[in-house]
C-alpha cells in the first residue's frame, strides 16, 4: 500500500552524552519527588519518635530534590549556551561561505566575458 513521505517514519538520531545526562538527572528528580511524597504521607501519620525519623528524611529528600533542581537548571542553562554559541558560529561560517561563493559566480562570470570577447 503506498503513502506519502510524510507518512514514513524517521528514525531519531542517537542522543548525546547531555541529552542522555539530561533525561538522567529528570528521571531521578521524578523519583525523588515521588519519595517525598511518600515521605510527607507517612509523616502526617506518625507521633513521637518516628514523626522526627522521618521528618530527617524529608528534610534529606527535600535537599535532595533541590540539588537536583540546581543540576538540571545549570545543565540546561550549559545547553542554552552550547546551542548559542553554535548557532553563531553555524551563521558565520555559512555568511563567509556564501560570500565565497558570491565572489566564485562572480570571478568566473569576468572570466567568461573575457574569453567570449578575446
């Protein structure tokens, strides 16, 4: 049965050392929120020496979560960065080379006139 291009499917290219990091860092950040959770929910529950038990540990996971925040946030700013600076360097390379290519047409079109007149 034939479809069109667009129904074709593409594959993917193979994630980067960030992205692979990246998706590391929020699958961990989900976990521990999850924990958490749990965490404050058996907490609600409890007296005496077990609330300040886990208390501690949501005290821990909290400051866990906010690490992880602080590591995917520098992360993706680091990303933001790379992609800037590439950006920027992919459009100065592309103005040179059209500029090269501008100064080809153009040397080979003198070149051409000469030798139709000569």
């Amino acid at each position: 049965m034939g479809g069109s291009m667009a129904e074709k499917s593409r594959r993917r290219p193979a994630r980067s050392a960030a992205q692979n990091r990246l998706k590391q860092l929020e699958a961990r950040l989900a976990h521990l929120e999850s924990q958490l959770q749990t965490l404050r929910t058996q907490t609600s529950g409890s007296v005496g020496a077990a609330r300040a038990k886990l208390e501690t540990l949501e005290r821990r996971a909290a400051d866990q979560i906010a690490r992880a925040q602080t590591t995917l946030k520098e992360s993706l700013d680091s990303i933001t960065r790379t992609l800037a600076a590439s950006k920027g360097t992919v459009e100065l390379k592309a103005s040179r080379l059209t500029r090269a290519v501008r100064a080809g047409v153009r040397a080979g079109t003198r070149a051409y006139r000469r030798r139709a007149r000569g």
